[in-house]
C-alpha cells in the first residue's frame, strides 16, 4: 500500500538529488575547464608564465559560465510551464549551448585529439610528397621511353653504313663514299643522343633514392611517440629538403632536349658532296642521300611527338608543408576525430540531460497533484492537525460570538423592566412568604416618569 502519494515521492527525490546535482555540474564545469586550459594553452605565443596565467584566467572564465549557466536553466526551466514562456527558455538554452561550443567545446577536443589531428597533418602531407617524388620520377623516367627508339635509329644507320661500306647496298658499288659517311654521321648523332638519355637515366636514379630516404625519415618522424611540437619541427625540415628533391628530378627531365636534338636532326640536316667519279656512282649517291634524308627527317618527326607527349604531362606543382597549431588541426580534421568531437561536447552539455529531467519531473508533479482527490493527499497526522485546529476555532469562534452578545443579552434584560406596565412584583422571603413589589409600571405611550 502507498502511504504517500506520488507527487509527494517525486517531490522529495527532487530535493534529495539537489545536492548530487550540483556537485555534478561543479565536476562538468571544471573537467571542461582544465581541457579548456590545455586546448588555450597551444594557441597563446609569449613567456611561460605569460602563457600559464593567461590561460588559467580563460578556462577558470569558462568554468565559471558554464556553471551559472546551467545552474540557472535548472532553476528555472521546471518551473515554467507557459509554451511560449518555455520555448523562449529553450532559445535561450540554444544560444547558450552555440555559445558554450565555440568558446570550450573546440578547445577541449584540441586538448583531446590535438596530437593525433597534428599527426594525422603530417601523415596527409607525407603521402602527398610521396605522391610527388613518384610523379616527378615517372616524368623523369619518361624521356627513357624514347631510348629504344633513338639505339634502334643509331643501329639501323650503322648497319646500312657497314653494308654499303662492305657490299655496296646501297649505291650498288662497295667502299667508303658520301653515302658511307652520311649514314655513319646519322648513326653518330642518334648514338649521342641515346647516351644523353641514358645518363639521365642514372641521375633520376639516384636523386630517387635520396628522396626516398627522405621519405623514410619523414615517416618514422609521425609514427614515433612522443611530443609533437619536436616531430613537427623535424618533419618541416625534412619536407624542405624533399621538396629540393622534386625540384631536381623535375630538371632532369630531357623530353625537350631531345625534342630539340631531334628537330636539329632533319633542319640541321646536311648532305655531304656526291664522290663518285665512275660513271653514274655520283647520281647513285645523291639519290641515295635524298632518301636517307628523308628516313632522317621521319625519325624526327617521330622523336618531336613523342617529346612533345612527354613534355604535355602536368609538372608536379610545388608543395609546401604548412604547421598547424592543435586547434587547426582538429578542426581541419574534424572527420576523423568524430568520437574525440562527441566527448569535448557531452562534456559541456551534457547537463542539458538534467534540465530535460528536472522539467519532466516537475511537470509529472503538477499533474499529480492535480488529479489527485484531497483524500488522498492527506496524511494521518495533517488530519488529527486540521482536527485540532478546527475545535479551537470552534471554541474560540463561540468565545468571540458570547463576547460581543453580552452587552445586547443585558440591554434586553433591562429595557422590559422599565417599559413594562406597573405591576406588583413579589419576591420571594427567607420563610417562604411572598411579598408584593411596585415595579413602576406605566403604560404604552406614556414617557419616562421623574425620579
């Protein structure tokens, strides 16, 4: 059987929970000012101590108004029951809560996740740099696609040379002539270039390998623990010297020096003297010579596309790594420290739970103690109080009402003694013999006789 009514019990745990209430606030207020102090610290620039006051002045400000703020919407937000009262109370709940975020709740996931956001910085920045160092050796490495083409250009006029130098191939007559010593030019030429090729080749190599320890260096740099700033500091160096890196392979990048070579081969072409001094030997040379020139002026034309292919690829863009304080970092990041955000937040309104509660508790009274009888909102011990009091107002109520009728019962006893008509009184003696009194009667009408 319940001996209080609901209202009643909701009453009281509303009062025994007051102080765990506050207490409480008092613990949120001041864990989100300590991560306040630790998230401000990072962005303030000046001496320690500079620094430290500044900072404890900041979150001890935030603790302060956090406290009062959510002490007053659990003050006041259960005892409102208007809608339109109650929705201004929200608002203003609103706007407290945008104001609470943007002054601590950023902060306290800097102070949470800040040296993850920084790592995870860098880590992004590393890959990208790998990304570049890969793309400027691919477009250095690019030119050594044309190097087949060129030896096999170099071969071809070698063999030619030596079977008109051994057979007369070509002309039709054996022997060193003009056509020997244009092809044998050609293959020279084409040779040189396939060893210019080549030698970038060992270049790109080895400036590679020089990036790649870089590489090694920045990586070890975000996956080691300990503090960040000194990471950070050590990893900006490294990326500079990485990007001195890219820059090189970008300049070891021979697509236009051979574009330019192979341009040179058909406009710079030039045909030495036909030498033939039998019959028609010189004729035979020349046409021999007119189409070489012509082989020569297509292997240009190929190695000018195929440069210029090589040389329409994007060039790596110069990158620059760009240190972040914590708070930047988190809030570049925020996508990835998603949990980190959510606890920074529950920690500065997480009493928006209790003001939910305490208005719901409040409103389930007010109905209580609306659609409960007097009956049964009464206790044993009120009702013997209410007894009680009723009886002494009782006695107390006829009290006042003889008092005041008194004065009227005397004022009626006396008047028919004196309007009455005269009649003989008798009283009563000790022996029991009645004796006759004249009460001065007079009759109706008649007025007051003389003393």
């Amino acid at each position: 059987m319940q001996l209080k009514p609901n209202a009643f019990r909701l009453h009281e745990t509303v009062r025994g929970v007051e102080t765990m209430s506050r207490f409480a606030l008092a613990v949120l207020a001041l864990a989100s000012g300590v991560y306040t102090y630790l998230g401000v610290r990072g962005l303030l620039d000046g001496s320690a101590s500079f620094v430290f006051f500044a900072a404890i002045i900041y979150s001890a400000a935030v603790s302060v108004a956090i406290y009062a703020f959510w002490t007053y919407m659990m003050r006041f937000v259960p005892l409102v029951i208007s809608g339109v009262q109650r929705l201004s109370l929200f608002a203003t709940m609103l706007i407290g809560c945008g104001m609470i975020v943007a002054m601590s709740s950023w902060l306290n996931a800097a102070a949470l996740a800040g040296s993850a956001a920084l790592e995870q910085h860098m880590a992004v920045t590393l890959q990208g740099y790998a990304e570049d160092l890969d793309q400027a050796h691919a477009n250095a490495l690019a030119s050594q696609s044309l190097l087949p083409d060129v030896e096999r250009a170099s071969a071809r006029f070698a063999t030619l040379a030596q079977d008109e130098r051994d057979s007369g191939a070509l002309t039709g007559t054996q022997g060193s002539g003009s056509v020997v010593q244009l092809l044998t030019q050609m293959s020279t030429q084409m040779t040189q270039l396939a060893g210019t090729i080549s030698g970038s080749r060992d270049e790109a190599a080895t400036l590679f390998a020089q990036g790649s320890e870089h590489l090694a260096t920045m990586r070890e740099l975000v996956s080691t623990p300990g503090q960040i700033e000194p990471r950070s500091d050590a990893f900006q160096a490294a990326a500079v010297q990485l990007s001195a890196i890219v820059a090189a392979l970008q300049q070891t990048d021979i697509a236009a020096s051979v574009k330019r070579a192979a341009t040179d081969l058909s406009a710079g072409f030039i045909a030495p003297v036909a030498d033939g001094q039998v019959g028609d030997l010189a004729q035979r040379q020349n046409q021999v010579m007119a189409t070489v020139r012509a082989s020569v002026d297509a292997q240009s034309a190929a190695l000018v596309a195929a440069a210029d292919e090589i040389l329409a690829t994007p060039a790596v863009a110069q990158r620059r790594f760009v240190p972040l304080s914590s708070a930047e970092a988190v809030l570049r990041y925020w996508g990835d420290f998603v949990p980190s955000w959510a606890g920074a937040i529950s920690i500065d309104l997480l009493p928006v739970v209790l003001v939910l509660v305490l208005m719901i508790v409040n409103d389930a009274m007010r109905r209580e103690a609306e659609t409960l009888q007097e009956a049964e909102t009464i206790t044993a011990a009120e009702m013997l109080r209410a007894m009680a009091l009723y009886k002494r107002m009782e006695a107390e109520g006829a009290a006042e009402a003889a008092a005041t009728l008194s004065p009227q019962v005397r004022e009626f006893e006396t008047e028919p003694a004196r309007d009455a008509p005269h009649v003989e009184e008798r009283t009563v003696a000790e022996d029991g013999t009645v004796t006759p009194i004249d009460a001065a009667q007079r009759k109706r009408g008649e007025g007051p006789r003389p003393a």
